[in-house]
C-alpha cells in the first residue's frame, strides 16, 4: 500500500538553526500539506500545497517557514529560524485531491526538539 | 472559520464498555467529516469517513459514526471497546471541495483497561 514517508523521524537542533524536514508524498496524489502537534495538544494546519504554489495556510506558518517541492518525489518544510516553541511533531500528508474523498494520508512525523 | 469540538478531553472504560465520542464542527456548507485514530507512538491512520449518502458510516475495528446534519455533529460509537483501542481520536472536517485542508479538533484520549 501506497504510503507518506518522512524523514527525519527525529531530530534535535539547537534555537536559532534552520532545519529542514523532508516529506516523500504518495506519487499520484497533487496536494500537499503540513501539520504539527506540540505534545499534548491538537493537530494544528500549517499549509497546503498544490501546483507549485501554496494554495492555504494557517496564521501559525508566518515567515519563519516555507515549503518547497524540489523535484517531482520531494516535498519540504523549512523553518529559518528554530525557536523553543517550534519543538513539536511535524505531519506531512498528502491527498489525491478529488472532491469525493478529502482524505489526507498522513506520514509517521518528524519529532522537532529544538533545546 | 471552519472548527471542531470535541467535548471529552480524557475517557477511561473497561473493556466491553460501550463507546461514545462527541464531536461537533461550525461550518455553513457542505462537508467531509472524518475520524482518525493515533496508537501510541505511531502516525493518524484513518477510522471513517463521511461524504454523503447513508449518514451511518461504519470504518474500521468496529467503529461506526453517524452525521445527524441539523445538529452539526458526527458523534463515534463502538458497541463493546478493547483494551487494543487505548489510542488518541480526532474528528476532523473539511468542506466538500478539492485539497482542501482538514481541521482537526483537540482530540480525545481513550484509555481502555483490561
């Protein structure tokens, strides 16, 4: 079965670095988001992706992050500017974006911690 | 603004108990409404869904929700939990349009003893 992988599953950085977290979609799918869950609390939005170009974002994902669909396979998250409050764990999933399903496939996550 | 409620924040049931987990969502038009399930230490993996038609769905593990529309919620229900299902639930929707991002409400922590 077809699936979202994600990479890093873990990492650690220290305030101030940029880290970059790397998602591998389903290969048909055409849209593209990322999520994040601070331990303990809610799966929040971030932003979706379809096209080349951001089509949503929530208010958390100011200019601090960014997206990028480098090639045809990759899709990323880049955070300039780690700050203690970024540790949290990052969900990357993908849709094939027809109206009849809206279902998001969601990778296994990236752990942030950033001391 | 789209959002979803879920009102349990913790449920603790012994096993065989029967299940019932609130979730309400404020949004004036069509939508997709979704449940999806996180085991401990692992990713969301979908429970159900609902797009339209029949508003009782029935997903997997023996979950089943229904959509009642004038009441805006899609409450989950399982006859008789295992100790298996001990996970962390979330109610999500979207509106019925293509890619559109899914909201997700707090969630609820099920802890199922055996």
């Amino acid at each position: 079965e077809p699936e979202v992988t994600q990479t890093p599953s873990h990492q650690v950085t220290q305030m101030g670095q940029e880290v970059i977290l790397r998602c591998v979609p389903i290969s048909n799918h055409l849209y593209f988001y990322w999520y994040r869950q601070i331990l303990g609390q809610k799966v929040e939005f971030l932003v979706s992706f379809y096209n080349n170009e951001i089509s949503e974002k929530s208010e958390i994902f100011d200019d601090q992050f960014s997206v990028e669909r480098p090639d045809g396979s990759n899709f990323t998250l880049k955070i300039r500017s780690t700050k203690l409050e970024d540790s949290a764990m990052y969900f990357c999933a993908s849709s094939s974006g027809t109206r009849s399903t809206g279902e998001l496939f969601f990778g296994e996550g990236s752990r942030l911690t950033v001391l | 603004a789209q959002s979803v409620s879920q009102h349990n924040h913790h449920v603790i049931l012994s096993e065989a108990a029967s299940l019932e987990l609130g979730c309400n969502y404020s949004y004036g038009g069509t939508v997709n409404l979704f449940w999806y399930v996180q085991y401990p230490g692992q990713h969301l993996q979908l429970l159900l869904k609902y797009f339209s038609g029949d508003p009782l769905v029935k997903g997997i593990k023996g979950f089943e929700a229904e959509f009642i529309k004038s009441k805006f919620s899609f409450n989950l229900r399982k006859p008789s939990v295992q100790w298996s299902d001990t996970a962390e639930y979330f109610c999500a929707v979207n509106p019925n349009q293509a890619g559109t991002a899914l909201i997700f409400g707090k969630g609820t922590t099920l802890s199922v003893s055996s």
